[in-house]
C-alpha cells in the first residue's frame, strides 16, 4: 500500500510529496520532504495509523531540502538512510550544503526549510546503480540517474518507480517539466537517465512534485525528453544571441508560462509550476551548463561583455 503524504510546504498542498510504502517490518519511505514539514508528514502518518517512528528505510532521490532535509529526523528515530554515494558525504556533513544554499536563498533558509543536523555514519547507506535493498519480501533497486543533479537515484519497486526530480515536476493537471538547477545540470546525462527509466517499463510513476502521474508513463517520459531538449536549444539560441541573465529570467518565465497554458494548465498551476522550479534559477542552470560543457556553441557571436 502506498501513501503519497502532502507536506504542504509553506501551506502549498500539491507541491513537494514525501511517499510512503506498507512493507513488513514498517514503513518505507521515498523522499522525506524538508524539515520544516515533517511535523506535517508525521501528522498524515499517524492518520495512515502510523508514526514517524515506523519508519525503518529512508530512500532519497537526492539531498537537495525539498528531498531529503527532514532525513535526520527520521535518523535519529532509528531509519537507515540510502543515498547515492556522491550524496553521502553531505548527510554526514551537510556544512557545504548549507553554505551554497545559504548563497541563494539567504535569510529564507529557515522559513523554507527548517533545521538542519548532520545523520551519522552508520545510518547512511550508499546505493550504486543497479544496487538492491531487501525490504521484507520486497526488492528495492537503485538506478543512478544524474542530470538534475550527479548525485541521484531513483528506485524501482516491482512495478513501481519512485522517481525523483530527474523524472519531471508535473502539478495538477499540467505537463511535465523538467527542473533546471545549478550547478550540476546536464542535459546529455538527463536523457541518458529518462531511457534507463523507460527501460524499467514501469505501471506507475510517483514524483515528489507531485504523486503518481496519471496515464502512460512512456507518454509522461516522451514529453519531459523532448521539453529538456526544447528547454536546452532556447537557451543555447539566446545566449549565442548574446541575451544576458536578466534578460533571460523574465524571458524564460513567460515561454514557460505559454508552454503550459498551451497545454491547458491553470493560472494557478503556472504560479505553483514557477514556485516548484523557479525561471531564475533554470536560467542560473542552463547558462552554466552551456559554458561549462559546451562554450563554443554559445560564445561564437559573442564580443567579450557578453553584448553583440
Ligand atoms: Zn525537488
């Protein structure tokens, strides 16, 4: 039986999921959601019959705060935590992951994201790809799928796949996208990554941004590929155009905006869509991505400012 628990992030219902799975000997749990939330998951699982304390096997797609901030609660009350090994380091010591975050969001970290505490050792476990879990009767297997970020998994589980943000951001009745973020965007890695997924033939699909997607995955995985490399072409075209960052920040948001009214989202699923993956900092992602990995295909008509 699966639980797909609404952390309610800043009081936003539908944007950041925890999933919780029945196995024998307690919970399971993909993604924990921030820190700040974890009250609200421990809320919906004591209405599952549950406590936070069940919960024995913690599998984080990646160790960005909307993933896996609440991950040393759930620590601490005794859960092994499985992480791919680039994330590891990071649980133990999340001294660096802080001060990069700290760098954007500043005096929102505690709002957004509530406290931090590093997990020890021994509760940290690291998951290569193809790596399998016995859970009860259960087999969990890791598939290392980096893009969003170079450290991230997702895991199969029988029929389903619990899919991290490597696998699209899809709110209410919208489309999927895929969420660009600095620094370790990479678009060849991210494709790479989609066809391991499809590879798994899944049923069912369940996001942390948000729940199980409705309909075939395959289709859900058609559309995500070909929005990164739509996404990844407007900005190599811009940038070689010579448009600078602000420039492209409200340019990016408003082609955003089209492409899911286009696909018959609402005017508020645009605004959660922008909250779930901000346009700045797809912007931050992308631009970086072009001129670390690919800086002659954006730099031919440019003049050393940057300007035409
Ligand atoms: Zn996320």
């Amino acid at each position: 039986m699966v639980h797909v628990l609404d952390t309610r992030h800043l009081d936003r219902p539908g944007i950041i999921a925890s999933t919780a799975v029945e196995a024998d000997d307690g919970l399971v749990l993909f993604d924990t959601g921030p820190e700040s939330t974890f009250g609200n998951v421990a809320e919906q699982l004591r209405e599952a019959g549950f406590a936070a304390k069940d919960v024995r096997h913690v599998f984080l797609s990646h160790i960005h705060f909307d993933h896996a901030g609440a991950a040393w609660r759930f620590a601490k009350l005794g859960a092994t935590i499985y992480v791919h090994p680039r994330g590891a380091p990071h649980l133990i010591d999340p001294t660096k992951l802080i001060d990069s975050a700290t760098r954007i969001y500043g005096d929102e970290m505690e709002k957004l994201w509530g406290q931090f505490a590093p997990i020890a050792e021994q509760s940290v476990t690291v998951l290569h790809d193809m790596d399998v879990v016995r859970v009860g009767p259960f087999e969990v297997r890791a598939i290392a799928t980096p893009g969003h970020a170079s450290h991230h998994n997702v895991y199969q589980w029988e029929d389903n796949v619990f899919g991290g943000d490597v696998a699209g951001v899809r709110l209410g009745g919208g489309p999927p996208v895929p969420p660009f973020v600095p620094p370790e965007l990479h678009i060849e890695s991210w494709q790479e990554s989609i066809g391991k997924i499809r590879a798994l033939n899944a049923k069912k699909l369940y996001l942390p941004h948000f729940g199980p997607i409705q309909g075939s995955v395959s289709a859900h995985l058609d559309a995500l590929d070909g929005r990164v490399r739509r996404w990844a072409i407007w900005f190599r075209d811009r940038m070689r155009a010579g448009h600078g960052e602000q420039q492209l920040i409200s340019a990016f948001a408003e082609y955003v905006a089209d492409e899911l009214r286009e696909e018959k989202a609402t005017e508020d699923e645009i605004r959660d869509y922008e909250y779930a993956d901000p346009s700045f900092m797809a912007v931050g992602a992308a631009m970086r991505y072009w001129q670390k990995h690919h800086s002659e295909d954006v730099s031919r008509f440019q003049s050393e400012d940057g300007q035409l």
